[in-house]
C-alpha cells in the first residue's frame, strides 16, 4: 500500500463523505461487483481443493472470472 492510499483510507475513516445520489449509486455497485467477485473466488477455491486438494492462485482465478464474464456478456 502507498502512503497516498493509506491517507485515503485515514481521511475517509474519519471525515465522512458528502456524496450525491449518483456517487451513492456507483459506489453501491462497486461493492457488489467486489462483493460477487470475492464469493466466486471463495466458492471456486472451496470447489477446487475439494476436487485436488490444491488451492488455485490469484492469477489463476482472476483469468478465469476474466474468462467467465467475458463469456457472459459477449
């Protein structure tokens, strides 16, 4: 982590922020996305080391959500 990141994270622990209807709007979906995201990792590597016994890398699982959405949405 940066210490620009780390300040970022300080002032907006402690200030709260004044955000408009369409930042609000935004800023839920990003915590969606991180929040399906982070359950599909955890599901595939529970999945995964059931079946081998072996945990995939992050690498490994961003090429397949990568994979998976494109996919999808193509």
């Amino acid at each position: 982590m940066n210490i620009t990141y780390t300040l970022l994270i300080i002032f907006c622990a402690t200030k709260p922020l004044k955000l408009n209807n369409q930042q609000k709007t935004i800023l839920a979906k990003h915590a969606g996305v991180a929040r399906h995201a982070y359950n599909w990792g955890l599901a595939t590597c529970i999945k995964e080391y059931e079946e081998t016994k072996k945990r995939p890398s992050a690498i490994t699982l961003h090429k397949r959500l990568v994979a998976e959405v494109k996919s999808i949405n193509s």
